[in-house]
C-alpha cells in the first residue's frame, strides 16, 4: 500500500508541477527526483506537459473585460507605454468601452480615464453632489449641460478651477450634464 501512495504522490506533484502550481519549496524537491533521473517522475511530468498543452489548445479563446487592463495597471502603478512605431508615441488611448461607468451617487456616474485623476462625471437631471474640500486642484471642462454652486452656472464648453485646499457647495444640475475633470 505505501507503494501506490508513493505513486499517487509522484502523480499529484507531476501534475502540479507541469502547471506551475507545486509550492516553490516542493518544486526545488521534485526537480531534484527529475535530475536524479527518476523514471517515474520524468514520465509523470512529460505526460502531464502533453495534457497542459492539449488543454491550452482545447479552451476557447476570450477576450478579458476592456476595463481589466485599465484596473491592473492603476492597481500596480504602472504607466501603459506604446509600442515602438505607434503613432501615438509614448502614451495611452482610453476607447469607450475601456472603463466603466460606476455609480459614485444617486443620479451620479463615473468614469474613471487614467487612474484617480482623469474621470468623466455624468449628472442626470436634478441631481446633486454635496459639499467637499479640495485635497489637489480640480480643473473641469463642462461638456454637455450645466451645473451650478453657490448660484453660479457653468455650460457646455466653460471650464472651471478650484485650487488645492478650497472647498465646494453643493453642485446641482436641472438639465444634466456631462463634465470632464482632473486633479493635479
């Protein structure tokens, strides 16, 4: 009986190992049965290499959510660079579908265009964001609609500044309005 234990315990680390998944420590220990020259483990091994590639080949392709790529690098700080040759040189497109609208309030959505800093704000009608301080400068452009404090109005195409530390009334909208903002 300790013979096909030894065995089902050769299977289970073979198979393990040929997807990446055996932890380090118990790697480093099968890889020396392999250089040892264990026939069984290398035939093990070989034979679960063929069903990985088998499985990889079996599965359909699919394409990940367009937001995903767009949320791993904001989550690891990284900065998409293009490639070599792109006409856009060093930089980053953000097509509609790459983010997501997510609900920031009600009658309020978000979209976030690089990181925490660059977002699109979509106000429906009536709606209203209460009161806040400003940590970093905002800079808004309104891009369709309006939207008002403390008795101003700012339209389609007026842009507005609030420095770091000012704080902000209550903004409302009675038609809706779509606004492109930046923190700096």
């Amino acid at each position: 009986m300790a013979d096909k234990n030894h065995i089902d315990e050769i299977e289970q680390q073979a198979a393990l190992y040929a997807i990446g998944a055996l932890p380090a420590a118990e790697a480093r220990l099968f890889e020396m049965r392999l250089s040892g020259g264990c026939p069984l483990c290398q035939a093990e091994v070989r034979e679960c290499g063929q069903a990985v590639a088998a499985l990889q080949l079996s599965v359909p392709e699919v394409a990940p959510p367009p937001a995903l790529r767009a949320r791993l690098l904001e989550s690891i700080g990284g900065q998409e660079k293009s490639s070599k040759g792109s006409p856009m040189g060093v930089g980053r497109i953000v097509r509609p579908d790459d983010s997501e609208w997510v609900t920031a309030a009600p009658g309020i959505s978000v979209r976030m265009l690089l990181g925490k800093r660059t977002m699109l704000v979509r106000m429906d009608p009536k709606s209203s964001f209460p009161p806040h301080d400003h940590t970093a400068a905002e800079q808004c452009l309104v891009l369709e609609g309006s939207v008002s404090s403390a008795g101003v109005t700012a339209y389609a195409g007026d842009y507005t500044y609030m420095p770091s530390g000012s704080h902000h009334g209550d903004l409302y909208t009675d038609d809706g309005c779509l606004l492109l903002i930046a923190y700096t």
